[in-house]
C-alpha cells in the first residue's frame, strides 16, 4: 500500500507561492544527470530530447537521473511492444486453438501507465505542468540596482558629521 495523501510539493514550486521553504530540503544543482550506459537507442534519443526541455524550464537537476532514465527506457518498451502488436495483430491462437488476447497489449499499458506517471513527476502533462511555479534564482543585480546602492553610500556618508 502506498503513502497516503498527495505527495508534498517541493519547495521549487511552494516557495513562490508564499509558502515558507523547507530550510532542511537537499537543492541539487540543476544540471542534466549522466546519462546512463544501459538505455537502449530510442531511450537514449528520448534521454536527450527531455533532459534539454526538462533543464530549460527548470525543473531537471542532477538528482533526478534514475527517475528520467526509468520514463525514457518505459518509452522505448512501448514503443517497441506498440510496433510489434500493429505487425502481429491484438488477438493471437495459442497451439491448442483458442484465441487470447496479445501479451504486448499488457506490455503496453504497463508501460503506458509508468510514461503517464512519471511525466507528471517532471510536469510532462498539461495539468501537471499547470501545477508548477519553478523557483528561479534571484536574477543577478543589475547596474541600475547598484548605482542606486552607491548613491544611498554616499548620502549616508555626506549626512554624518566630519570626524578629523
């Protein structure tokens, strides 16, 4: 049995909405995990096609690499299991005579299921993604803000008595 209640939001998503952040949470650099060695060729096409969307809208750290490579290896499971039943057809007739239903269809929902699933951890789908506020770093300051750091010094120093 699974944990009850929704899964907590992280505090990417809850710290811009108010929310005071999780002091204690791990923040991983958001940079894309190694991809791994074992994923197969369509996976490792799909590895590269999401971590470059998943890092431009925020949401991809270093962390995150068994996750994206168990959503891109079900992706290349049902794709292949998707090929496979359009050649063979979804009924089969095992050798005693009887028709039963094709095990790749099984395949494919499985896979369909764990896809489905994991794209909405990385905000894959549209509700999902409709969930998400990623927390952005603090923008660099800009000369603006720091020249009108150096006027407030000045002011400061031009208020205050002399001492000589």
């Amino acid at each position: 049995m699974g944990l009850r209640g929704p899964a907590p939001k992280p505090t990417s998503i809850r710290f811009p909405n108010g929310t005071q952040p999780n002091s204690l949470e791990p923040r991983p650099d958001r940079v894309a995990p190694p991809m791994p060695t074992y994923l197969d060729e369509d996976a490792k096409k799909e590895w590269k096609r999401l971590s470059k969307m998943l890092l431009r809208i925020g949401v991809l750290t270093e962390a995150d690499g068994m996750s994206l490579a168990c959503l891109c290896q079900a992706w290349s499971t049902m794709v292949k299991a998707q090929k496979k039943l359009s050649e063979t057809g979804m009924l089969l007739k095992t050798p005693s005579g009887y028709v039963q239903q094709s095990p790749l269809i099984g395949i494919v929902n499985n896979c369909s299921e764990t896809v489905s699933r994991l794209s909405r951890e990385f905000g894959l789908t549209p509700s999902s993604r409709s969930r998400i506020i990623a927390y952005q770093q603090p923008a660099q300051q800009t000369n603006a803000a720091t020249a009108k750091n150096i006027i407030e010094i000045a002011r400061r120093k031009a208020e205050q008595p002399n001492m000589v």
